[in-house]
C-alpha cells in the first residue's frame, strides 16, 4: 500500500514596486521624460528665434520675457530681403553655385578614392589609408596661409576656384565614411560583373554607386549644411559683393554699432528652411547611411 502526499509549495508575495513589469514602465518612464526634456532644450533656440522673428527689438529684450509676439511683426521680413545694398537672390545663387559644384565634385573624387581603398589590391594600401585618417588630427589653420598663397598665385582669389576645385580632390572624412560602406557590399556582385566582362568603371557606375544611395545622401546632407553655413572661406576668398554668399549676406545684419535683431532672426528663419527641407527628405536614406557606416555602434 502507497500513500502519496500533496504538499504544496507557500512563495511569499513579491512587491509590486520589485516586479518586472514595474521596473520596465519605470524605465521606460524615465526615458520618455529625458527625451522630453532633451527635445525642449534643442527646440527652444529654434522656437525663441522665429518668435523674435516677428517682435520688435523692444519686444525682444523685455523681461519677463513674452513668448508670444504681440503685434506680430511681419515687415522685418520684407526689411530683411527688401534691401537694394543685399541682393540675397545673387547670394543665393552663389551659393547654389558652390553647392553643386563642391557636392558634386566631392562625392566623384570620394567614390573612387574610396572604392580602391575599399577593393584594389595595391602595395602600401592600408599605410596611405592610415595617412589619410591621420589627416583628421591637421587644424584647418595651419593649411590656410599656404592655400591661400598658392591660390593667389594662381590668380584664383576673388573668384569661386578656390572653393570648388579642392573638392576634385576628396575629403579623408567622406572617403572614411564611402569606405567603411563599401566593405558591407558583397564581393560577389562584382565577381558575377566582372564574368560577364565589366570593367572597373562599370562595376562602379552600375554596382557600387546605385547600392550606395544611402552614404551617398549622409555626405550630400552633410556637404550642404557645411557649404550653407560656410562663413570664412568665402569670406576669405571672395571680395567682390556680386559674388558673396548668404552667411556673408548673414552677417551684414550686425551694424558697427546696433544689432537689429528681429531683421537678422527673420533673415536666420528663412536661411535655416533649405537645411532642415533637405533633411527632411533625405533623413531615411540620412539614417541608414548612418548605421550602415559603423556610426551608431554596428
């Protein structure tokens, strides 16, 4: 004869405040209220220069300060770009110019700068790509005075030369980053092209440059925020008024002696829309190149 015997197994109660779904919504929580705080810190200089947009300089740097602008000034606008000594058109196409011109010549010379490093098998590759990477650590000051001595020998100055045709010749951070992207595409791609009798150019025209959309649109994005906020070379380079850009235009609106300020926050609102349109469009493609790239930890 057996007997069996059911014993039952007591657990204390475990709190609440020491659960799982508890610490996880704490966590959660607390992420939420960071980004939110974090998201009002680098939105408000956005916020406080449209409303100061439209203020008076009076309403402007009054204390308390008010927030919301009353009446609206909407002539600092027309103030802005109503000037006749300001042609922001020519400042705009200038610097058009110099867009298409820098971007493009960039992203040819970084593509195929990048695609040997990436893929042809040369003796020394990898020192010169360590030179190239080194060229990081070199200030941008110490190459000016001899740049500029070369391209006033040349009879460059004054002109946009000097601005575009280094372009022609790479930039070490968009060939890092071309690289770093290229070495994700498979080998096999150009293997089945190359049986099929491609050579390098085409590999590169119909392989590597349409698989590369996504870093293609990170160094365009980049490349548009650096040229449209380009202050000193063009400065540097440029004497001429016809040919100045609109960040020199920019900072025409701080006089010798008074700053007006709604104008130059409403001349600051309308600069600032061509970037964040540009990102705005290009900020899938802007991502994922960014992640594909190493960037964001992969």
């Amino acid at each position: 004869m057996t007997t069996s015997t059911n014993a039952e197994i007591y657990r204390p109660a475990v709190p609440f405040y020491k659960g799982k779904k508890f610490k996880k919504a704490v966590k959660t929580t607390f992420v939420y209220i960071l980004l939110v705080v974090l998201s009002f810190l680098f939105l408000f200089p956005f916020f406080w220069m449209i409303t100061s947009s439209l203020k008076s300089d009076t309403q402007i740097f009054l204390w308390p300060p008010q927030w919301i602008p009353n009446p609206i000034h909407w002539d600092n606008y027309a103030a802005a770009f109503a000037n006749p000594q300001l042609p922001f058109l020519t400042f705009f196409k200038n610097t058009m110019i110099l867009e298409v011109g820098i971007i493009g010549g960039k992203l040819i010379s970084c593509v195929l700068i990048a695609y040997g490093f990436a893929r042809l098998n040369a003796p020394g590759k990898n020192f010169w790509f360590g030179v190239l990477l080194a060229t990081f650590m070199i200030p941008s000051a110490v190459t000016m005075i001899p740049q500029y001595i070369l391209f006033n020998y040349l009879g460059w100055v004054n002109t946009f030369l000097p601005l575009i045709v280094p372009a022609f010749f790479g930039e070490s951070y968009a060939i890092f980053l071309m690289r770093q992207f290229f070495l994700t595409i498979p080998r096999e791609l150009e293997e089945a092209a190359l049986m099929d009798g491609a050579n390098t150019y085409q590999i590169i025209r119909h392989i590597i440059v349409p698989l590369s959309t996504p870093i293609l649109a990170v160094i365009t994005v980049l490349s548009f925020k650096d040229i449209w906020n380009n202050f000193f070379q063009p400065l540097l380079y440029l004497n001429d008024r016809t040919k100045y850009t609109l960040s020199i235009g920019l900072a025409y609106f701080n006089g010798q002696y008074t700053v007006h300020m709604g104008v130059l926050m409403a001349a600051s609102v309308v600069l600032m829309l061509p970037l964040v349109i540009v990102f705005f469009f290009a900020q899938k493609a802007f991502v994922e190149g960014i992640s594909l790239t190493g960037i964001a930890g992969r």
